[in-house]
C-alpha cells in the first residue's frame, strides 16, 4: 500500500562551541562532514499487521537495513510498525518487497497523519504519582501509629508536623489529577466523582495542619495521604485498560494513498492527492494501491478488493471498469480517469463513517458514572447535614463542626467505588489475555455482558482469507507439475495457493519456458513445443465450475482445480456456544450468494446476507441497534470498519488490517475463535462483581457514616474503615480469576 509521506528529517545544524582543541574549531569533525556530505534522509512508516515477536523485530530490522540507502529501521511492537530511515531513491514499494520476501504483509502509513507522539505521557504520570503517594504514605503511617500509640505533648505534635511535612506535599503533587477533573466539572456546575475526592484531601490536610498548629490530639494526614494513594492506584488501574485505544478514524485517514502518479502532457508526474482533478488521467502500477475513485480508461489487470468489499476472490479489470480507492492493483498496469480524490473518495467517506459512530459510541454510560451520578450529591448533603447539626448543636463550635464534617468526607469518599470497576476489568483482562483475548476499552467488559445478537463478517474472520486447494491429488501428476510451473510464474492468490500446495506435495514443477503472465486473464508458457495456460475458464477454453476453480489447458482437454476458504480454527465451537447461550447470529459478507450461502449451512447459520458493501454492513447494524438489540460486531477489513466502530461492542483478529483493530474494543490474539463464547460468559460473571463491589462499598458506609455523623470516626478509625473496604473490594474482583 502506498500510503506514507516522506518527511524530511531535519538538518543537523549545530553552532559551533568553544573547545579546548583550536585544531577542533577550524575544522569539522570527521562525522559533521559525513553528515554534511551525506544526502537528507527521509522516514517511512509501515504498517506490519502480523509482527508479533522479539523475532519479528530481529528479522525485520535486519532484513530491511540490509538493503542499500536503508540507514536505520526499528520495529514498535505495541503498535505493529517499523519506521525507516533512507536515502531519498528508496521507496516504500522497496520496503514492502523486501518484507514480502521475508514473509510479512506490509502497508505503508502517511506518517504525517499518524499521532506524533507514541508514548504512554498520561500512564507514566499516573504511576509516578502513585509511587510518591505509597512512599510517603508508608511513611506517614508509621508516624501515626507513634501517635495512636499513647504518644503525647511535644512528642506528638513533633510528628504531626513531620507528618505534614510530608503529606502536604505529596497532595499538592500526586492528588494533582483529581484537583484538575473536580475544577474543570465545578467550572460547567457538573458535581463529578472527583469533587467530594478533592474536598476531602483538601479538608482533611488543612483540618489536620490546623489541628497541628493548635497541638489538637488528632490529625488526618495518614487519611490523606492513603485516600490519594488508593484512588490513584483505581485511577492506573482504570487508564492501562484504555491505554491501547487508538483513533480507527486517524488509522483509517493514514491508509489513503498520498501521493499519485499523473499523466500530464505525455509524461508520469508523482503529485500529491489534493492536486488531482476530477477528469485527469493516473497511472497505477501493479502491487500498487488505488489512489482514487475513478473508471478503468487503458489496461488489464485483476483487483484486489478484500479489504474494502469482503470479496475472497480478486476481480478482472478492463476498460470501462469502475474502481475504488483502496483496492490494490494486482498483475498489470492501469491507466485510471479521476472521478473523486482525497476527501471525496469512497476510503475517506469509510474514515467519516467510522469517525461517527466512534463519537456514538463514547455516550455509553458506565456502571461507575452511573452510580457516582447518585453519590456525589448523597455525600456532600451528608457532610453539610453534619455540619450544619454539630454547629447547633455545640451552639457554634466550628472547630468540632468542621471536623466532624470532614469526617463524614473521609469516610464516605468514594475510594472502594473509585477500584470497584478497574479491580474488576483488570482480573478479568488478565484472564482473557490468557485466553486469547486482549480487552482494549474501559467498557468493553460491561458492553459485552449485555450482548444478545452476534454479527460475524466472513473472510479473514470466521475463514483464513486464503484459498485451499481441494482436488489436487484427482489430477495425474504429469498435468500438476506443469500447474506448478505456471502458477510459480503469478502473483494471482489462487496461483499463489497452488503453487503452495504443490511443493507440499513434493510435485516438481515442469520445464515450462516463455512464461509470460496476463494481466486480468492469467499465465502461459511453452511445454514441449505447445502453449499451456493456467487462468481464466474462458481464457482456457474450459466450462466453468460452480465453485471457486483456476483452470489447466496442457493439450488434450482442460483441467478445473478447485478451491476452497478454510475456516478459522474454532469457528464451529464459536457459533454453537453462542447458540447455546441463546444469542442471535447473524453473517454479513460482501462475497458472492453462493459462497456465504455455502458457509452459513456449514455452520448453521440461519441470516445471512452477500455482496454487503461497508455502508450497508454498517447500517445493518445501526439497524439492530435501533430496535434495541445489543450488537457484538466481529470483522477483521476496511470493510467492516465502519460496522466495528457502531456496534455495541467489536471484536477483530490480530491478523486484521490497522484500522479494524483499532476500531475494535476487543482483540483476539491467535487464530482460535472459540474464545469469544467463554468471553461473552466471563463478561457476565465480572459484571455481577462490579454491582457486588458497589453493594460492598454501600454497606461500608452504611456502618461507617453513623459513626462519622455522631462524632467517633477518629483518624484511626477512618485509615481503618477505608483500608478494609478497598481490600474487600479488591479481593471480591480477584473471584473472577
């Protein structure tokens, strides 16, 4: 795929220094004239769909750097890509023909539309904070247990002020995160979770600094400090299950082709996309990506368009045909009239589509802001309750009031609820990924528990995309070995399959000379003075066959060698444990009637629907949405982008393109499908222990807020209750281990 834009890396200049050397300041280094005389370089980002490995790291690097102008290349494993330096005369065709030779499917990316940055700023954060927070609250407790202890007089209030010397620091520091949230919901008069969290930090450190000051017995600062800690630690926990989401849309934006070759005034000039006009002429080489939407106007050549329609088989390409951005050009140059380009093609209408229903998406309503939508009003009307009763009571002591008060903050802070939902998503994301399942979204968990309808896509989801000879050992051997010949000499799928297949059964291929491929028809040769073709039914002279077929002339008679599209290990298994938990399964496919026809009998599928085009994938869903059905989309193309993104909850292979795993909310990491039902079953149990976690936590502050509202929650007593709650809450989620 041609996608990336070079860009230029900056020149090295740097001033000159004063150096201790005269010699060193008249003349350059010897590296500064090597940089000097050395052409600029350029950045190439592919995308490597099916690196997975430290080994895949290995061979990628070396294998590319290997190649002359290659300067560098290194592989980020998290995000299946390899970024290479070269000279300006290496393009990404090179590249990508290199790692083909390696055995690894390569698209390149316009590196100028991807995120600039690739690094984790927002988790690094969070951790630092929350390993200052568990030092200094280590610390601090140890002072506290001098003070709860008997310490007294000058003894204790020399430890409160060590105990402040440490906490208020480590608020200001680490509780930075819920002071930037609660301001910014204050600011639109929204009362979010983190409110009643920062009044209570702030309440109970400038209470204890006051009590400190006035030598008062008791002081807040462990409370503090390990209410910070704590719900950092829920606040981590919650971010590292999202870390891994990415924008589908930017992914599907850097797939379109940047650049074009024109043919202006009898020559080929490479412009950028937005310069192309509706009427103009492009070239497309074969193996190259389309471009742009446009009509076929010279050539023939077979297309390539899995990724966009769902089509197992490629299609021939003639004049007159109408293409699409995307599809790739397999066997034979075309020369292309522009219909639509950059933001009017079909690919970039896809990326729109996809951008909507990402948006639609981000409206689900979590448990957690379900519940806190109940309990930031409850616990600020409890703490103003209180202070408003103890200031009558005491006939104004504010001192007792405010303390009291601040109690009540303390104790009914939503630390148990702030880890019921991460303790619960982490243990079931660990049990998944050791599965084969690996949980990119916050709310994947709680959407999947709600599933009722699965709808599957066909090749490269419940098949492996790759077609399987069926017949080949009916055929005499005589006639195999002159097959392996010809398909040897093509890059057509079905020729690829065979050419397989035949080494695999130890067929040696025949002495086939003036092999000559044919564009959109096939490939021919010469065998003992006579033409032997391999291709096309009518290009052959064959009768055609029902099912998937490439055809053999070697003289007398044709041959048919069938194929087939083998289905993804654990498929079956798949489809009856969701029809056994009672769900609706659905397969939307843009392949031919006969061929999802075929498979949904195999599996026992009753709706289906072929020749399904991504809109009308998407909309099908949107569909079932409407009705109120909750949709768990399963697809791995370009195709099923759009339907990923507006499904309720989705699920793609690793082996899927980019854009449809970063569109997705789950990933399955092998080729073994039969994960998805104990899924669907896991999610339901981490479901029930989320509410469990929200009932633990109710009945800890049902016990604990009488206590605060007449005035016995001591600072020991807080540290306590909120410790035990936080430790049950996270022992309940560890039950779904």
């Amino acid at each position: 795929m041609t996608v990336a834009e070079r860009i230029d890396l900056p020149p090295a200049d740097v001033p000159a220094s004063a150096s201790a050397c005269p010699a060193c300041v008249a003349a350059p280094s010897a590296e500064r004239l090597a940089a000097m005389a050395a052409p600029a370089l350029g950045r190439l980002v592919l995308s490597l769909p099916t690196a997975h490995c430290a080994a895949c790291m290995t061979t990628v690097e070396g294998g590319l750097e290997a190649l002359p102008g290659v300067r560098s290349a290194r592989v980020n494993l998290t995000l299946r890509r390899v970024s290479v330096d070269a000279e300006p005369d290496v393009t990404a065709a090179d590249l990508i023909e290199v790692l083909a030779g390696l055995g690894y499917e390569a698209h390149e990316l316009d590196a100028g539309l991807l995120s600039a940055t690739e690094t984790d700023r927002q988790g690094r954060d969070l951790l630092m904070r929350l390993g200052v927070a568990g030092f200094s609250m280590m610390n601090v407790m140890l002072l506290s247990v001098a003070v709860w202890s008997g310490a007294e007089n000058a003894t204790r209030d020399l430890f409160h002020w060590i105990s402040a010397a440490i906490a208020l620091p480590t608020v200001v520091f680490a509780g930075q995160p819920f002071f930037r949230s609660a301001w910014a919901a204050l600011r639109v008069g929204r009362l979010g979770m983190d409110v009643p969290i920062s009044l209570a930090i702030i309440l109970a450190s400038s209470i204890s600094l006051f009590e400190t000051f006035h030598s008062g017995h008791h002081a807040y600062f462990d409370a503090a400090v390990m209410l910070t800690f704590f719900l950092l630690a829920g606040r981590y926990l919650d971010h590292r299950t999202r870390a891994v989401a990415r924008s589908a849309a930017e992914e599907l934006a850097a797939l379109e082709v940047p650049r074009a070759i024109a043919l202006r005034d009898g020559a080929e000039v490479t412009v950028p996309i937005a310069e192309l006009a509706v009427g103009e002429l492009v070239r497309v080489r074969p193996g190259g990506r389309m471009p742009v939407d446009g009509v076929v106007t010279e050539g023939f050549s077979e297309l390539d368009r899995s990724l966009l329609t769902g089509e197992s088989l490629p299609v021939q390409a003639a004049p007159e045909m109408v293409v699409s951005a995307g599809e790739v050009n397999l066997t034979g140059p075309l020369t292309v009239r522009v219909t639509a380009a950059g933001r009017d093609s079909s690919l970039h209408r896809m990326a729109d589509l996809v951008a909507v229903a990402e948006s639609a998406k981000t409206r689900y309503t979590s448990l957690a802001e379900r519940a806190s939508r109940l309990y930031s009003p409850l616990v600020h009307l409890l703490s103003f309750s209180a202070f408003g009763v103890w200031m009558w009571i005491t006939n104004g002591d504010i001192r007792t009031s405010i303390n009291i008060s601040a109690a009540v903050l303390i104790i009914t802070c939503p630390c148990a609820l702030g880890l019921a939902v991460p303790a619960v998503v982490t243990a079931a994301s660990g049990r998944l990924f050791r599965m084969g399942l690996l949980i990119k979204h916050g709310t994947a968990l709680e959407r999947l528990a709600e599933v009722d309808t699965v709808v599957f896509d066909k090749t490269g989801t419940l098949t492996m995309g790759t077609p399987e000879p069926t017949n080949i050992a009916s055929h005499p051997r005589a006639d195999l070995e002159v097959a392996a010949a010809l398909a040897g000499a093509s890059s057509h799928p079905l020729a690829q399959a065979l050419s397989a297949a035949a080494r695999a059964a130890g067929i040696h291929p025949a002495a086939v000379t003036d092999l000559r491929e044919v564009p959109g028809f096939g490939v021919e040769g010469q065998f003992h003075g006579r033409t032997v073709r391999l291709g096309r039914a009518e290009w052959v002279g064959a009768e055609p066959v029902s099912v998937t077929a490439t055809y053999l002339t070697a003289g007398a008679g044709t041959r048919a060698f069938t194929f087939t599209d083998r289905l993804r290990p654990g498929a079956e298994q798949a489809v009856r444990a969701l029809s056994a938990q009672g769900k609706r399964l659905l397969l939307l496919s843009g392949d031919t009637e006969a061929t999802v026809a075929g498979l949904a009998g195999r599996l026992g599928i009753a709706e289906w629907q072929s020749g399904a085009l991504p809109e009308a994938k998407a909309a099908r869903v949107s569909a079932l949405t409407a009705e109120g059905r909750r949709v768990l989309m399963v697809g791995d193309g370009l195709n099923d982008t759009a339907a990923l993104a507006a499904a309720h909850v989705s699920i793609s292979p690793a082996s899927a393109l980019d854009a449809a795993r970063v569109a997705s909310d789950i990933v399955l990491l092998g080729q073994d499908m039969s994960p998805i039902a104990d899924a669907l079953r896991i999610s339901v149990k981490a479901t029930r222990r989320i509410k469990e976690n929200f009932a633990i936590s109710a009945g800890y502050n049902v016990v604990a807020v009488p206590l605060a509202l007449v005035g016995l929650a001591t600072p020991l007593a807080a540290a306590l209750a909120m410790s035990l709650s936080s430790i049950s809450v996270s022992l309940n989620a560890l039950r779904v281990k």
